[in-house]
C-alpha cells in the first residue's frame, strides 16, 4: 500500500509542477503535447496509486488486481484529462490584432511618465 501512496503523491507532486512551470519544457524542445503530456500521465499516475492503495487497503485486494484497478482508474483519468485539456486549448477565435483595437476606448493601468 505504500508504493501505491508514493506513486499518487507523486503524480499529484509532478501535476503541481507541471501547471507552475507550464511551457518550460516546451521551450526547450522537451515537452510532448497530446496524450502523452505531462497533466495526462500525472494524472494516470495518480490515479494509479490512489486507487491501488484503496483497492489493498478497503478492499483487500491483492498487488497484482490493486494494479489492473489502478490502470483502469489512471486510464480513466488520463483520457479525461486528455479531454479537457483539449477542450481548453481549442480555441477557435484568431488572436486580437492592433487594428482590431483601433478606435476602441480603454483604460491606462500603467503610468506614463511624461
């Protein structure tokens, strides 16, 4: 039950790390985007180790079936996680350009100095 601890604190860890640091991999040519991105196998690992450890630990379920539960719940997960990423990232509208912002009224936040 411990590994199956470790492995869930240990994707939620790599989850936390992966939304502080978001792009710093992808700027250095590191990061993969899709199913296999950082927040996907977080996820699944996660989900992975939560459910071993409650599957050995409420159920009594042995190693080996506390596994195959866990790698259906990470599945789960990380299909889910998959999804809503993409649901996120799918935006259809182009990015405002400056002409697009000519003659609209607005607000300085910013001093000028003169």
């Amino acid at each position: 039950m411990v590994w199956f601890l470790g492995f869930g604190i240990a994707g939620l860890a790599v989850l936390a790390l992966s939304l502080v640091f978001d792009g710093v991999l992808e700027s250095v040519g590191v990061g993969v985007d899709g199913f296999l991105s950082l927040p996907v196998i977080a996820g699944f690992v996660s989900a992975l180790g939560f459910t071993g450890a409650i599957a050995t630990g409420a159920a009594g379920a042995g190693a080996v079936t506390a596994t195959l539960a866990g790698a259906v719940a990470g599945a789960l997960v990380g299909w889910l996680t998959w999804r809503f990423s993409r649901a996120l990232l799918r935006d259809d509208a182009p990015a405002p350009r400056g002409e697009d912002l000519t003659g609209t009224s607005g607000t300085v936040v910013t001093a000028i100095p003169a």
